[in-house]
C-alpha cells in the first residue's frame, strides 16, 4: 500500500459490499425517454456478443448458434433488471480472461458467478488496495492473443478494402473503445456494401478454345471472343440505384473494346450485347 501511493499508483478504491437487492419497477413513467437509449444498447451488445463470440469461435474451432446467443442474452437482461444491473452483454476483456483460462464450457459461467458473488459478500475491503494497472495488465495479457495478426497480413494480400475496413475498425476500438469500434465498423461496412451494389463488377466473357464455356477474359487470358459482340456478366442484381453506372460502362465497350482477342470477320462497331444472366441475382427495372 505504502508503495502503491508513493509511486502514484491509482487503486480500485472502496468496493460496495454485499449482493444487489431484488426489486420490480413501480412506474413506466421514464419508458419514453428511456426507449432511444435502450434501442441503441441493444444494437450495440448484439454486435459486440455476436463478434466475440465469433471470434473466440473461430480461434477455438466451433460453431456459433446466434440464436441461442441472443435467446441467452435476452434471458440475462431481463433476470438482471429485477437486481438493477447494468445491461448484460459479451465482454471482449472478460470473455479472452475466460479463454486464456482454457475455459470449454458454459459450467465456467457459473462458477465465476460463485466466486464473484462471494468476492461481494466477503472479499471488497481487500480488493480495495489493488493496482488499476494490475488488471489492465491481466487484460492486455489475455485479449493480445485474440489479435489476429495473419489474418490482417492475409486481407491485405487478397482484398485492400477489407484489410481497411480490419485497420479502422482495429484502431477505433483500440483509442475509443469497442462499443464506438464496433458501430464504426458497421457503419464502413455498409458504406462499402452500398458502393459495391451501386458500382458492381462487370466482366467481359471470352470463350474457351475448344469449349462451350465462356470465363472472364481478365482471369482466362486464352478465351477469345467474336467481332461484333461482347458477352457481359454483371455481378450484382440490376435495379435503380446501378442502373446508371451499368450503362455507362456498357457504352464504353462499344468504343473501346480489344480486338486483339476476337475472332470472326472484321467488323467496324459492335453490332451485339448478350448479357449473360443465367446465375443472376432477381433483377428490377
């Protein structure tokens, strides 16, 4: 203790002793004001639950059930508003303790409930002299290797767009926490998905020599095609909001196509566009 102030350390400090008494609300007076607040809680436990528990999933090989995750956590809410607790949700700090621990199953839940409610009913006067940086430490320790380091080195090897959306979702939880980096994060995502919708992918199909099977001519460099026609595929559904970029790219190709792959008679303009739609997505006009 005498080194801890000496050394400016910041403690836990007094620790309310005793469990929470159980109570029922009296009034929904406050329910209106109350309902903005709830619905963005809500948001924000069931993407932080569902993205930890993918992550522990995915590190420890086994399936998520979001259902039952949800159901759970529904079911935790509703029994902890009758102790007036905080709103329960998945702890990214927590839940890595739990599974640096080699904690396999929900029994590890039940136990740590144990061991805090008699840590409450017996142990606060002496937690009180704890180091802050003490827990920070076991915290770090354990969440450092839920960071999946190869996989950022893989995203940028295979796709840029999503090893920026892993940077800004990454350095956003690490300055300002993981509620904020956890809705920045699904705010670029859907930004990306929208602009990939509205400006899809388009390939010029070629035929393979000596096939009746037609592939991107960017990843066949040996398909060939026919004077006179181009063959498309649009990787994405058709409708309002890409109607506009998918005809401005099919007029480029009228004029500025490659003719060094094509076969057939000479031909001064494009005379045909088949659009390639047996895969397609359903598609509005």
């Amino acid at each position: 203790v005498v080194i801890a102030k000496f050394l400016g350390f910041f403690q836990v400090g007094d620790i309310p002793q005793g469990l929470p008494e159980f109570s029922l609300p009296k009034s929904f007076d406050h329910a209106k004001l109350l309902l903005p607040t709830a619905a963005l809680i809500t948001g924000v436990a069931i993407l932080e639950s569902v993205g930890i528990a993918k992550a522990l999933g995915a590190k420890n090989r086994y399936e998520l059930d979001s259902n039952s995750e949800l159901f759970g956590l529904g079911v935790a809410n509703i029994l902890g508003s009758l102790f007036s607790a905080y709103p329960t949700t998945g702890s990214f700090s927590r839940s890595a303790v739990n599974s640096e621990s080699e904690a396999k199953t929900g029994l590890s839940g039940l136990v740590t409930g144990i061991i805090i409610g008699c840590s409450l009913l017996f142990l606060t006067p002496v937690f009180k002299y704890i180091p802050q940086c003490a827990l920070a430490a076991i915290v770090i320790s354990a969440v450092s290797g839920l960071v999946d380091y190869e996989g950022a080195i893989f995203l940028w090897r295979v796709d840029k767009r999503d090893f920026t959306l892993w940077t800004i979702t990454s350095t956003t939880t690490l300055f300002f926490g993981i509620e904020i980096g956890v809705l920045v994060g699904v705010g670029f995502s859907l930004a990306f998905v929208i602009h990939e919708s509205a400006n899809p992918h388009i390939a010029v199909l070629g035929r393979l020599p000596g096939t009746t099977v037609y592939r991107n001519m960017k990843q066949y460099p040996e398909a060939y095609t026919y004077n006179g026609i181009v063959i498309v595929r649009i990787d994405a559904p058709i409708y309002f909001a890409n109607i506009s970029y998918i005809k401005d790219r099919l007029r480029e190709y009228e004029v500025a196509f490659d003719k060094h792959t094509n076969k057939g008679p000479e031909v001064e303009r494009i005379y045909f566009l088949i659009l390639e739609m047996s895969r397609k997505p359903p598609t509005c006009f």
